[in-house]
C-alpha cells in the first residue's frame, strides 16, 4: 500500500513540475476523472478559475477560444479566501469589483457569442471551485498555475495541485 502510494504521489509531483514549468497550457487528467478516455472530447461547459495573477488574462483566453470552439456555456469564478470579515453590504461590494474585474478578462467581441456567468464565491479556493465544477457540470476547469521552478513538484498543498488531483473532469493548466 505504501509502494502505490509513493507511486502515486511522485506521479503527481511530476505533473505538477511540467504545468508549472511548460510554456504551453498542460491538460491534466487527474485520478478522480472516471470513465475511459475519449477520442474526441465534447466540451458543453467550462469553468475558468482566476486569482487574477499574472497568467490570468492568458488562461481567460484558452477558456473563452475552447468555449467558442465547442459552442460551450462559459461560468467565471473567483474566490475571496476568507470571508468570515465582511459585512453583508461589503460582501455585495467584493462581489461587484470582482465580477468587474472577471469582465476585464473577456475577448473583444466576445459578447456577440458568449453570455458568461460569472461567480464570486467565499471559502476555501479548491473546495470552492471543486464544488462550481459539480454544479456547472464542467467538462473542463481552466486556470492559471504559477510558474515555480523551487520545490516545483515537491509541495503538494498548491491550489492547482490539488484542483487537478481532486476534480472529476480534466484541468487545463496554464502557466502564467
């Protein structure tokens, strides 16, 4: 049990060690995706995380062209990690600067054929968008995973680590 288990998290480390370091966006099939592989992947809806980091804009724009390539509903989520703080009045306010922020991300022209959701949510960032993953019924979470070439591979408590090794569709990576 512990050999599978050694296995198991060096392959992780390794996964995470390419989507840190690639210049291309990484498709990451995680352990917790079921069924067998498909030929050709049929995308009805996306979720798009973002902290609003440097790669941000680079990875809203893999979400939005895989969108409109596959005609595919789009949701925008950020999470505010703690929200325990806020009043009900500044809960309303962070989420309106953020949707507006998730507004800078979009394409020009993308309103002529996208009407994305967009999301502001408080807790946890994995669990959180885990759980906008469930409900939107994603084919795919998009976000952004920061460039580290330190002990890249070697700390698995980072967000897109775990968002990849926990979430039931693929993730695609993209570093920023």
């Amino acid at each position: 049990m512990a050999a599978a288990r050694s296995k198991k998290i060096l392959i992780g480390s390794v996964a995470e060690e390419i989507f840190r370091q690639a210049d291309t966006a990484v498709l990451t099939v995680g352990p917790a995706v079921k069924g067998d592989p498909q030929k050709e992947i049929e995308l009805s809806h996306i979720l798009f995380a973002t902290d609003f980091g440097p790669g941000a804009q680079k990875a809203a724009g893999h979400a939005f062209s895989l969108a409109q390539e596959h005609n595919a509903s789009l949701t925008l989520l950020h999470v505010i990690e703690s929200g325990a703080a806020y009043t009900e009045e500044s809960v309303a306010r962070q989420r309106e600067i953020n949707v507006a922020r998730m507004k800078q991300l979009m394409p020009p022209g993308t309103e002529d054929w996208c009407k994305p959701e967009f999301r502001v949510t408080f807790g946890a960032a994995v669990e959180e968008i885990l759980i906008a993953a469930r409900e939107c019924k994603a084919d795919l979470v998009v976000m952004g995973a920061k460039s580290r070439r330190s002990l890249a591979g070697h700390v698995p408590l980072t967000i897109a680590y775990n968002v990849v090794t926990k979430a039931t569709c693929p993730v695609l990576t993209v570093r920023g």
